[in-house]
C-alpha cells in the first residue's frame, strides 16, 4: 500500500500536450478555474498535513481522507449561490473551504482547541455556521437528507430563494433516512439537491455487498425525481452537473440525485490500510486522479502555466504551515466546558 | 369562559401560536385534511393551508428530521406523532441530532414532537406507551408531561416558545375526560416547574400525566380518614423540578411516586433516587413507587388493568407508607 505523499504531488506539464484532459465543456472563467484549481490542492493538502499530525500524535480520533474524491466537494460546493445552504459529510472538507472555513479553524477542530468551531465538543468536519450556510452532521449515515429537505422547506417558507445541498455515500444509501428523506423531500417538491459519492467501498464493504444494483442513480426514478450520473473524478462536470441540479430546484422544480463515480483512495479512516481492497483498483484510479486531471484541462487549454500552479501551491504550503503552527501554539479548553451548552437559553437563538 | 377539554387546550395553544407567530407550522400524519386523529388539528388546513399544516408520508424520522433542518433555519415546527408509540421510529433524529446538536455546534434546535402517549384505553401495545423516559436519558432534550387542560394549552405555547427541542407528551386518557376553564389571555406557562395542586402535611403523593389524578383520588380517599396528602404533578419532567418536591417531602417525610411507565427507569425512578440523597435527613418512611410492572401493555381489559397503576394500588401504597 503506497504511503501517502508528503509533497503535494508532481505536476505533469510534460504530459500535458500528449494526453490532454477533456474534461466536461464549461464557460466557467478562467479565473475561477485557478480558484477551483486552489480548493484541490487546499483540500488534498490539509488533509496530508492533518495526516502527518494525526502520525505525531497531534490529531487523535477518527480521521476520514477524501484522496481521489476532491473534485466532488469542490466541483459542487463551487456551484452554490451565496444564500444556499450545504450540509457536507466527512469526506466534504474541500465543500467546507468553497463555503469560507479557513485551514485555521479546520486545524483548531481537528485539534480541539479551546477556539476552534466547536471548542474542542466534536470531532472533524462536526461543525457547522448557519450564518456561513453550513449545517454540521451526525455520524448516523443518512440523516442530514432528511434535515436538509427540512431546511429546503423552511428556505421555501421563508421565500428565501434558496437550495440545500447535502452528500451521501454508497453506503449511506442503504440507510432508512436515505429512503425517508429523499421520499420526503421529493413528495414536498423541496429545492434539494443530493449527490451520492460513489466510492467503491463503505469501510470495507464493497459495493456488490452493499447494494444490488450497479448505479445508485436508477434510485432516483423511485422517487419520481431526475437522476444524473456524472465523473466524480471531473471537478468540471461535477459542477456543471451539480449546476444544472441547483438551477432545476430553484426554478420550482424540485430535488435532483446526482450520482458521482470516484475511488477511496485510502482507507475507511486513518487507521484502516485497506487491505481488503484490490491493489490494482488503486492503481487504476490513481490514473485518473482528479487533481492531475484537473492540472492537464488547464496547462493543455492554456489557463495557467506551470509557474501559476506551483504558485498557489507555494502560497498553500506556507499557509499550511503558519496556521498549523499558531493551532499548535494555542490553548486546549477548560475542563469546567464539558458542563456547559446542553441547551440555548432563551433569547439566544 | 366555558370549560374545554384537554385535547381541545391543545388544540387551541397550536392555533394561538400558529396565529400569532409564522414560523410555527405543523407536520403529521393526517392532520390536515383529516383534522388529525384526535381532531388536535381539526379546521386548521382551511385557517392556515398546506404549507403550514404538512400531511407527511408515512416517515417518522423525515418528519422529525425535516423539522429539525426547518428549526435550524429559525422557524418553529410542531411534529405530531399520532401515536406517541412510533417516536421510537424518529429515535436517532431526536436522540443524536436534535438532542446535542446546541452542545456540539451552538446551533439551537426550537422542535416540538408531540402526541398521545398512556394506556387505559384497551389500545394495545403500540398505542398505548409511556416511553418519556427512553427520552430523559438525552442530553439537550426537554421533556413535558401536562396533567391539567390549563397546562397542555400553557406548556405547550411554552414549549413552542422554547429555543431547545422539546417532547410533549400529552396523556390520550386524558383527553375528553378533564375539562377545564382556562384563563383569559396567553397564558404561557413555564417548562422546568413542577405544581402543587393539593396542599397537604403527611404525606406527599407525586405524579404526572394521568396519575397526576391517581394521586388526587388517593388524597381524597386518605382526607376521609383525617390525613392529608400533598399532591405534586410534575408538569415537567426535563428540566426535573427537584426542589418543589424536595421542600414537600421536607415537610411531609413520606413520598409515594406514582407512574404509569414501566417501574424500572420509568422517571419515578429518577425523582426516588434523588429523594434518598437529598431527603434523608426528613424521611421517616422509604420512598416508595407505584408503576407500570415491566410489561409490555395487553389488550384484554382485565389484563391492562391487572397492570395499571389505579386508585387502589398506590392508596394501598401510601397507607403502607403513612404506618411507618
């Protein structure tokens, strides 16, 4: 099993002519594109420093990777209007930095520091910022669909002109809430959009274990909902897919399933090597690496050179490395906090 | 003011909300068109229209999850189990989202489920629970149990108004069987405070829901024979109000709790274990509970009655209790 790089990864700017990547038709600028370009390696480069630190002993507890799954949260999350409001999941890092997180509070967390999002009360991507349109999840595969049908339907009430966006895994779909919530929200007409990542594998089960259809979009026709698969691996069809999806429920016409084909590239957490998975399934998907990918669609089309893209991922590093040292550097909570928070007091919702 | 009766205050505390403020709406299972099973929402899909009053499918946990995101977004939903029993169907959405959401992120979850819970009405296992204390064990979660007409319409406005998730369960025996006059204007009653609806010196009888008038009929009974029993209906069992029945049984030395969930864990159980540390020094009896045995609830009348915790067991109880 290949150790998991320390550096962010070569560029390709040989390969770039020979193999150009066509990834999905967009209009999006070019400008927007390096920004899209930047929450990968963001994504992709927190999350290999929070493994280091997890490895020093720095980051305890359960600690989820995205590897090979960026484009999904990044390529959807960049599709989001302002007002709109997203419930990521544990592999949705890169949605968190789209909607505004910093890698500073994401340190914090992970750390349980006194002054991170949830002051050292919740682990990993349990944080959210209604202000920020982020709704934090529970670790119950499945139960965010329903709560964001609910905040679809309260956006709807409040004349908000607003979408709820929120993922789910392979696995996640065979959950009851899964069923419940996509029913509910289809049945309401809410504008909610779902994306279920399909990643090949829920801990160790793999897909044939989980489900015994092959794509997890024909569930959409049981909903009576349009369904639309798509390349996870394509951060530009992600977000156009997911584009068309937000368009459709803002419009009045209701929730989408979109379904996003992609691979784990690591195990189930950290601790997880995942030898039960085919070596030579990661072999052939560390191929179509998403961020690679990505990098040839913009050398090859002529978006940004080399010099750009070593740029943002210079400036990533140093960020990294500052914000990681001043998480380091500051206090863990008071024990007296553990008491504290168990309910809003009244007047201050 | 004419007397209404408790299902009747209910009802009336969600039209005054509903009226008064736009965010409250209501989801459930028949409550619009039909009013509701027990006509709690009766007329209230032609006052305020569909989308405010939700017919939902068949889906407890996407009622109560849905509601959970609205309540998020600021409005004030109100879920109606139809029968308190499904509740178990929505556990993990109120146990481990809406319960320590507030704790875990500092967003507050201003839910209401609520519905008929309680037996003595030859309904069976799966409508017939009294499950308030699967629920007390969450953290985060507020739990309400009126006794009186007057408290179901002023707890439940006060329960609507309360920014945290709170489970109301309204006792279905109850429903037709009390009436009462209520006062005039809001009225909003207060979570967290228990009532003592019988002032007495020897003895004192706790209770909520229906046994709240188990212990009323047992105090009438023992005043025949000279003693007066202090009668406490809890109102609110999360946040518990420990120190109205603490200054009781200060004053009486005895404490019966009457309950008609099952005996083990039920919430007398809760407010006993409390009383044997902070009441020892006044006790001159031991703190005795009458309670559903731990059974599921039977449909033969003779059976459901075998079990119900009625008039002549607990008076049997605080008889025991007064010989100490």
């Amino acid at each position: 099993m290949a150790k998991p790089s320390r550096n962010w990864g070569p560029l390709h700017p040989a390969a770039a002519e020979e193999t150009a990547e066509r990834l999905a038709k967009t209009d999006l600028p070019r400008e927007r594109q390096l920004e899209i370009y930047r929450f990968l390696r963001l994504n992709r480069m927190t999350e290999d420093r929070l493994s280091n630190l997890y490895r020093q002993g720095k980051v305890v507890g359960g600690l989820y990777s995205s590897r090979g799954q960026e484009a999904i949260s990044v390529g959807s999350a960049c599709a989001l209007e302002p007002q709109d409001i997203v419930g990521p999941l544990i592999r949705n890092l890169g949605t968190m930095f789209v909607r505004g997180v910093q890698p500073r509070e994401v340190m914090m967390q992970y750390m349980a520091r006194a002054d991170g999002p949830t002051g050292g009360k919740d682990v990993n991507t349990h944080f959210g910022d209604m202000k920020r349109g982020l709704v934090a999840p529970i670790s119950m595969l499945g139960a965010l669909i329903p709560v964001m049908a609910g905040v679809a339907l309260a956006g709807r009430m409040q004349k908000k002109d607003l979408v709820a966006l929120t993922y789910i895994g392979d696995g996640g779909t065979s959950t009851g809430d899964f069923h419940e919530g996509l029913n509910f929200a289809a049945v309401l007409n809410v504008p909610f959009v779902l994306i279920a990542e399909h990643n090949g594998y829920a801990y160790s089960t793999p897909i044939a274990k989980q489900m015994r259809v092959k794509n997890i979009v024909t569930r959409a026709a049981a909903y009576g909902i349009p369904g639309e698969m798509v390349d996870g691996n394509d951060v530009l069809a992600v977000y156009e897919a997911t584009k068309r999806a937000i368009d459709r429920a803002r419009s009045g016409a209701g929730p989408t399933l979109i379904e996003a084909k992609t691979f784990r590239m690591r195990g189930h957490a950290e601790h997880d090597d995942a030898g039960y998975v085919p070596p030579e399934l990661f072999e052939e998907w560390k191929k179509k690496d998403p961020i690679d990918r990505f990098e040839r669609h913009l050398l090859a089309n002529g978006l940004a050179t080399e010099e750009d893209l070593k740029k943002i991922v210079t400036e990533i590093d140093e960020e990294l490395n500052r914000e990681v040292d001043a998480a380091l550097a500051s206090p863990m909570p008071p024990a007296e906090r553990a008491f504290e928070g168990v309910y809003c007091e009244v007047g201050a919702e | 003011m004419s007397a209404i009766t408790y299902i009747e205050a209910i009802r009336q505390a969600m039209w005054e909300e509903m009226e008064q403020d736009e965010r409250v709406f209501l989801i459930g299972q028949d409550i619009g068109i039909y009013g509701g099973a027990f006509r709690a929402t009766a007329g209230m899909l032609d006052r305020f229209g569909p989308e405010r009053v939700i017919d939902s499918p068949i889906s407890e946990s996407a009622m109560i999850g849905t509601a959970i995101g609205a309540a998020m977004m600021g409005m004030r939903p109100v879920v109606e189990m139809q029968f308190i029993d499904f509740i178990a169907c929505g556990f993990n959405q109120i146990y481990n989202f809406a319960g320590p959401n507030h704790y875990r992120w500092g967003q507050s979850v201003p839910l209401v489920v609520r519905g008929p819970s309680g037996g003595g009405v030859r309904s069976s296992n799966f409508h017939s629970q009294n499950p308030e204390s699967i629920f007390q064990h969450g953290p985060g979660l507020k739990i309400v149990a009126p006794g009186t007409a007057v408290d179901a319409r002023g707890l439940l406005k006060a329960a609507i108004r309360d920014p945290n998730p709170v489970l109301y369960f309204e006792h279905k025996f109850l429903y037709r069987r009390i009436k009462e006059v209520l006062p005039e204007g809001e009225a909003v009653g207060r979570l967290g405070e228990a009532r003592v609806m019988r002032p007495g010196d020897r003895i004192t009888l706790v209770g909520y829901g229906a046994t709240t008038w188990t212990c009323m009929e047992v105090a009438e009974e023992l005043a025949k024979e000279g003693v007066e029993a202090e009668v406490i209906d809890l109102r609110t069992l999360v946040p518990y109000d420990e120190e109205t029945v603490l200054a009781s049984v200060k004053k009486t030395g005895r404490a019966l709790v009457v309950y008609e969930a099952q005996l083990t864990l039920g919430f007398g159980a809760e407010v006993a274990a409390r009383l044997a540390d902070a009441a020892f020094p006044w006790l001159d009896a031991p703190i005795r509970r009458v309670a559903y045995p731990d059974r599921p609830v039977p449909y033969a009348r003779v059976l459901e009655n075998a079990l119900l915790p009625d008039k002549g067991k607990a008076l049997a109880a605080a008889r025991e209790l007064l010989r100490f």
